[in-house]
C-alpha cells in the first residue's frame, strides 16, 4: 500500500494576533506547526501501514520554511517527503494549489490511497482535498471518521454526515478527507527525528512539476482576495459578579428575568 | 471565456429520502436577495432518484423560478462521482453565473470537486453574499484565519462563480401564496457509475442536533474534566437544551466532535445559548455570535465571551450552576 499524505504548515491559530491599525494578521514571530488535522490523516496512513506494508509519503507545497512541517512528519514514521515550493505558485487560492499538488502526487506516481486533513485551520475551506481528488479525477469519501475495514483491494470507512454516519466502501485510487476522531496523533520518536535530520528531501518547482504557466500561483488562481476586514463583535453585556451565595442567588435571578422577558422560560 | 455568456442563479438543494433539507430553504434566501441585485432569474438543481412533486412544489413556494430535478437511480443519494457528473452536466447546458450550494458535508464534497472540473472559483463557508452591480462578481465574505478576519472574495475572469454557505447563518425563504414557476424533470444524458458503494446509514441517536435544537447548553475548558459532565448534562436536560462544546473540550476528548460549535465544527444559531466555561476564542465566536441571547458564566472577567453576550455572570460555573437550576425549577412551579 503506497499512501500519499498532503500536509499544510500553518501559523499556530490560537497565537494569532492582529495589527488593530491595519486590520491584517501579524505573521512575525508566530509558531508554525502541521496543520492539526492533518495529524489525523499522517496517523491513519502510519496505522494503515503498520497493517499492511508499503510506504508513506508526505507532501506540502509552501515556501522553504515548510521543510520543517515535512521533517516533523518524518519524524513521527513517515518514509519520504517531498516539498512543491516555488515563487511562482505564490498567491494559489484553491484551485491552484489543488493542480499543483495533484500534479506533485502523479510525479511521486504509483499510489493508492491519499488522504488529507479535512481543512487546514488558517484557510478554513477544506476544498484542496476533494480538489486534487477531481483533478486526479479519482472519487474521494470526505468527513471519514473511522476506518472500519481496510485490505489490499479496498477499505470501509465511516463519513460524519450532518444526520449521523454513513459507511461506504471503496477500492483505489481513493482520496480520503479525514477529521479528528479517526485517530489519536502519535508524537515523534528520537529514532524519527534523527532519520528526518538526515534525510534528502527533494524541492520541485514550476519546471519540475511541468505545468502550464498560466494556471500557477495568482495568475491560475480563479479567485481574488477582495478584502479583509475585521469582524465586529460586541453587544452590550449586563455584567455581574458571582462570587458569594447572595450575589450568585442575585445573579441567578437575573438570568430568570431575563428568560422570562425573552419568553425563553 | 466570455463573463457575458453565463446567466442566472442556481442554488443546489439538497434531500434525504426524498424529502427537501432545510438549508435548500435557507439557500432560497440567499439566491432570493440576489435576484432583487442582479435581475435575473433563481433556479434550483437537486438531484435524486424518487422526489414528489409536492416536495419539488415547495421550492417553487419559496421563491424559486425553476426546479431541474435530475432524476437517476444513481443519484439516489450523495455519492460525489454521479453527483458531480450531473452537476457538470448542468454546468455545460446552462452556463450558470452563479451556484450556491450548503457548506454541508455533501456540500463542501461536491462544490470542490466541481469547481476544478468546471475551472470556476469556489469561496467556502460564506456568510454574507451581494452582487457588484457593475461587473457581476459576486462578492463573497467568509470568516478566515480562525475568524480573527473576514476576507471578501471575488472571482473576476472565471463563470461559474460557485459559493457555499454556512447552514443556519440565514432563515429558510418562507412559502409564498400564488407564485408560479416551472419544474422540470430530466434523466442524466450518461451512465452515471460510482466506485465508492454506500454500505448502509447510521443513524445519530437520538439525542438533539446542536444545529436544530433551540437552546444549547456549551461547556468550555471551564469544565476541568469529563467527571464534571454529568452535572451540565442534567441542566440541558433539565432546560431541554442540546449539549455543545468548544473546541478544547473536544480535543480533551470530553465530548465527541458532532457537539463541538465554531469555526472548526458547527455554526449555531438557537435562540438561546448558555456558555459555562467557554472562554470564547474568535473561532468559536464565529460558530455562535448570531445568536439571539446569549449568557455566559465564566471565571475571568476578561473573557471574550462577554463581549457577544447580553448576559454574563463572573463566576465558578460549578457554584452558579446548581443555584441557577434551582432558580429555574422555581420558577417553573411559580408559573
């Protein structure tokens, strides 16, 4: 079973601050890790592996810098990754990033399975996985949860649908989107990162991929940033303080006044 | 490509056994408002196997001017290669300005897959759509980098432009009396195949789903640990309230992913939500703010919480809890 993983590097979302004068995001000294969701999918794909045999790859495509956020999936188990990082795949909105990931995947060649995080948590759109599925033009099962059977042939898996789960069978090529609960993250072993420090791992650009320069970065990307604003969010909130049985009992009755008003009660 | 060659609004209904899903109404909103911009006309593609025309009346009802069903065994339910065959199908026929689909996990399947094939542009999770009157481009604002900003996306040079839209952040278009419109019901012109077999359905139990519930009781970090539940369990309960969390007590693994509201998992809209011990990260603001009445308990006075909420009390949610209730309970009787 050769499993291809796509990862993402992204800022640490919880440490994202915001020029209050500018309204953009100050990415200077904020933490970049693997995007969260995608340590489900590096897992599943190491478990399948343990199972059946064969070999993980992890790619990203991102500028240099994203070296690290492969070497650290190395680090957990994964055999080899490659790194798609070029000048002119800047400013990629989904569509593009999806082309030259797919592009990336039939170079690496000879796959069954891919599977994804189900959305990075910078982007938020969760479109590239069933992008690059629709580029490959190979079917994917998104929101999967579970994986419940899995042989040489085909797996089972379990898709968190809005009314509960359905359980859908496929053989490969396949493109699972996985979300949090189809495993527990395993950490990096000390015999992982010594083998991610050493490890050669390969760059591809705009020639090596060979795709039509028109359909790169910016320039291929169908969307455009309009603009970026930031959210309002204040109403006026009737504050009390809770603190002993007279002021919580106070405040309690607050809460059922206010339900009442509300017809909530 | 021509811009000028493409018309219209279509939105994608969804349906389940037959039957029309409610955000195919909340989508009949959205395209409702942007017919009045752009003077054109808004129809409706939903795909199935066996609808009832009462079923495919109703969106007619609700302000459509068009409803194509592609009708096919294959289409019985979402399997993305049929679905997306029959989708591009459409895109082919029609050339259609503008699809919007629900951000649901058919959705946020479907619309990407689509949108490749199609080379069209696709903003996810949208929140807020108008149209530029001068060029057509749809302008669509989406909450991004976990909510701290809102991005507004055009896409200039390509047609379709396809959008999906968070379930909930709109209420379903209401059935008109007297509207007339067309339905038409069509076979797909190709063999639809899928690789993936859907195996069976299994269905949630009953418990309330956080997106259809009118209260919503959300526990944050605040609950220290999965011991501490059961307490805030009985409140909902008590109140009739469905169980939600933040994203921290998901990933403690207190409460499976289904109850967790924000960016990263539900958007809510009861008319009641009730946070104990949720902080309010941004990302989670954006799964709830929209709310009608909002309380929140929480420790910190500095919450973020506050800031969204009409009522906050600063305290130990494990003490203001039981005496809120007994209030409650009191209440009830005295009513």
């Amino acid at each position: 079973m050769r499993i291809i993983v796509p990862i993402k590097q992204v800022p640490e979302t919880k440490s994202v601050r915001m020029d209050e004068s500018t309204g953009t995001v100050i990415r200077e000294g904020v933490e970049s890790i693997i995007n969260p969701l995608d340590l489900y999918a590096i897992e599943l794909a190491l478990q399948i592996k343990e199972k059946l045999g064969g070999e993980v790859v992890a790619l990203t495509m991102g500028p240099p810098k994203a070296l690290e956020a492969l070497k650290e999936a190395v680090a957990m188990g994964v055999d080899e990754a490659r790194l798609v990082s070029d000048r002119v795949f800047g400013g990629s909105d989904t569509w593009a990033t999806s082309d030259a990931l797919s592009e990336a995947i039939r170079k690496i060649g000879n796959f069954d399975l891919i599977i994804c995080g189900e959305r990075a948590t910078d982007g938020d759109t969760g479109q590239v996985g069933p992008g690059i599925a629709a580029f490959l033009d190979i079917p994917v099962l998104s929101y999967v949860n579970k994986l419940a059977e899995i042989n040489d042939d085909e797996c089972v898996v379990h898709r968190l649908i809005e009314r509960g789960e359905d359980v859908s069978s496929c053989g490969y090529p396949l493109l699972l989107t996985v979300v949090k609960e189809v495993s527990d993250p395993r950490l990096p072993t000390l015999r992982g990162k010594k083998k991610a420090k050493n490890l050669d791992i390969p760059v591809w650009g705009e020639k090596d991929l060979g795709l039509d320069a028109s359909l790169l970065g910016l320039k291929g990307s169908p969307t455009r940033v309009a603009k970026i604003f930031r959210p309002k969010v204040t109403r006026e909130c009737e504050m009390t303080v809770a603190n002993d049985h007279t002021s919580i009992e106070a405040a309690c009755a607050n809460v059922a006044e206010f339900l009442t008003r509300r017809n909530l009660i | 490509m021509n811009k000028n060659d493409y018309k219209d609004i279509w939105i994608v209904a969804e349906q389940w056994e037959g039957e029309i899903q409610e955000i195919s109404f909340e989508l009949l909103t959205r395209g409702i408002a942007l017919r009045e911009q752009r003077s054109c006309a808004l129809n409706v593609m939903v795909f199935g196997d066996d609808i009832s025309e009462r079923e495919l009346r109703g969106l007619l009802a609700r302000g459509a001017d068009k409803v194509l069903f592609v009708k096919d065994p294959a289409l019985k339910y979402f399997l993305v290669e049929p679905y997306a065959a029959a989708m591009l199908d459409i895109v082919e026929k029609y050339s259609p300005e503008t699809i919007l689909a629900g951000a649901t996990s058919t959705g946020r399947t479907l619309m990407p897959y689509v949108a490749v094939k199609a080379h069209a542009g696709l903003t996810a999770d949208c929140t807020s759509l108008e149209y530029d009157s001068e060029t057509g481009d749809l302008l669509q604002t989406r909450p991004a980098i976990g909510g701290n900003i809102m991005a507004t996306i055009k896409t200039p040079g390509h047609r379709p432009q396809m959008a999906t839209v968070r379930p909930k952040s709109t209420s379903p278009a209401p059935i008109l009396k007297k509207r007339g419109g067309e339905i038409v019901v069509e076979t797909t012109t190709f063999t639809p195949i899928s690789k993936i077999k859907k195996m069976k359905h299994i269905p949630n139990e009953d418990e309330i789903s956080i997106q259809d519930a009118e209260k919503v009781v959300v526990v944050g970090r605040g609950l220290k640990k999965a011991e501490n539940l059961p307490v805030v369990r009985a409140f909902a309960d008590e109140i009739g309230a469905a169980l939600g969390a933040s994203r921290d007590v998901v990933d403690r693994g207190w409460l499976s992913y289904p109850h967790q509201v924000g960016l990263s998992g539900k958007t809510i809209t009861p008319k009641l939500y009730i946070g104990l011990g949720v902080s309010g990260a941004i990302q989670h603001l954006a799964g709830m703010r929209t709310t009608e009445n909002i309380i929140a308990v929480n420790i910190d006075p500095d919450a973020q919480i506050f800031k969204v909420a009409d009522i906050g009390i600063v305290g130990d949610m494990f003490e203001v809890l039981p005496e809120l209730a007994e209030t409650l309970r009191k209440h009830e009787v005295k009513q």
